[in-house]
C-alpha cells in the first residue's frame, strides 16, 4: 500500500487538498459536542519559557516564529493564528480530558531543557531517567499530546481524524496506524554548539516550532498525514499510514535516537 500512497504537499492551504476536505464543522473532533476552545500549537507554558527575559518578565517579541506562512517575532502569546489551531475542541476535551497529557509533556520538556547540553551525543533514551517507575504511561501519555495537537492541526484543515488516533486519546493502549518517533537533527546540535561558544548559555533550548506536514493519497483517498514539532535539536514525529501497524517511543523503555538524514533536515 505504501507503494501505491503519494505525497500531496506540504501542508498550507493548499487546492491540492480540496477533494479530500470534509465540510466545515462546528464540533469538537475528539467527542462531538460543540467546539468552543481553540488549542495552542506551541505550549503556552512553552512560549512563556521561550519568550522569558533575565528580569522574570516575558515578551512576544522575542519569541521568533518561522514557519510555511509567517516569520518574525510574535505579536501575542496568547491569542492568533499564529499560535493557536481553529475552534476544534470542546471545553472538556481541552481542559480536564487532556491535563494528563500536558503533565507528561511539561515533564519531558523539562527533563529536555536540563540535559540539552548532554543529550545531543545519546544514542538511546531510557524513559525510566525521564519519568521515572510510571514512565510507560508518562510516554504514552506524551504521545497523547501530540496525538492531540495531530487531531487540531488535522481538524484545522478540514481532514478526517483517524477514529485509532480518537480511541488512543481515549485511552487505547497503542494507535498502531500512528507512529510516535523522537529524533535528533545533527545540523541543529552543530548551531546549538555555537551559540554555546558565543556565550549563548541556553543555545538552542528556546527554538522550538512545527516542521512542515505533507499529506497523503491513495486513489485519492487520504491515507497519511506527517506532523513534526521540535525543542531544539529533538524532533517529536507523529506519523499517521491508514491500516498500518507501527511502533511507537512508549513501547520500549529504551528507545533509539536516530539522526536525521541531510534530505530531511531543512535549513
Ligand atoms: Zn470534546
């Protein structure tokens, strides 16, 4: 099948997707109750860190956005386009249902920024240094957010959520068609050294930003969508292969760390 699927395009608002866009929708993806919140594309915990200066207050201006549709600082942390996906979820699924996630991300972002001077020569990673005796459901639950920010970003565009991703929100034990990956980017950890020696003392920890997403067909039916997010050199990959079975970073306690290759590494 893999064989047969083709690329679309990087994800934009782009007419190559039109014939797979569902009709505009007022209700929450994940449950179907009426969507009244919008979800942050980057953490606004995160921003806060990213944006924070020497005296403890925090600024939209030094947070540097890149992305397909927008470079320069931010205008807000808070509100926009630019930082927030469209109205997709409901006020529960937003809050109480996916605080657990939240939890499990703030932990590993944490854990992330303590070592980022040490990690980028890991070849593997234990989960058990990052959560602890619970790290089984710490990682599953780590996918869960990004699970998560999968299904805005998909709703966002007006494509289907696969039901797997739904049920793993739910708590399914593994979303086989959805495979969770961490990665490090070698050029990035070569800027992180840099800045290091200019005297940068947070190098690349304050770089964070989505990674261009393609979708995919099979005879013209949708079948695979990429998502991609990093906190410096680390790479958080979800990768969606209708009727696939793949493994996922909260399967193994010890997971390997693989570099990305020069062609998928953008500038
Ligand atoms: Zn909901």
């Amino acid at each position: 099948m893999s064989d047969e699927r083709r690329r679309i395009s990087a994800l934009g608002l782009n007419p190559d997707l039109e014939h797979l866009q569902l009709p505009a929708s007022t209700l929450c993806w994940w449950c179907g109750d009426a969507a009244t919140t919008e979800e942050h594309r980057i953490k606004a915990s995160t921003l806060r860190r990213v944006a924070r200066l020497d005296d403890g207050t925090h600024a939209p201006r030094n947070v540097y956005k890149k992305s397909s549709d927008y470079a320069g600082p931010l205008r807000s942390l808070n509100k926009g386009t630019q930082v927030r996906w469209r109205k997709n979820l409901c006020g529960d699924c937003n809050s109480s249902k996916s605080q657990p996630f939240d939890r499990s991300h703030d932990a590993f972002e944490t854990f992330l920024v303590d070592h980022i001077n040490v990690l980028s020569s890991w070849e593997h990673l234990d989960w058990q240094l990052v959560y602890g005796a619970d790290w089984q459901e710490q990682s599953r639950n780590l996918a869960r957010y990004f699970g998560k920010q999968l299904g805005c970003m998909l709703a966002s565009h007006q494509l289907r959520v696969p039901t797997e991703l739904i049920q793993f929100l739910d708590g399914s034990d593994r979303c086989p068609s959805v495979s969770f990956m961490l990665c490090i980017n070698p050029r990035a950890i070569a800027l992180h050294e840099r800045m290091l020696a200019d005297g940068d003392e947070h190098g690349l920890s304050g770089f964070v930003g989505l990674l261009d997403s393609s979708a995919y067909q099979t005879d013209g039916i949708f079948t695979g969508i990429d998502y991609g997010y990093h906190i410096g050199y680390l790479w958080f990959v979800a990768r969606w292969r209708a009727g696939s079975d793949i493994s996922s970073w909260f399967e193994y306690q010890v997971i390997d760390l693989p570099r990305l290759s020069s062609e998928e590494t953008p500038n």
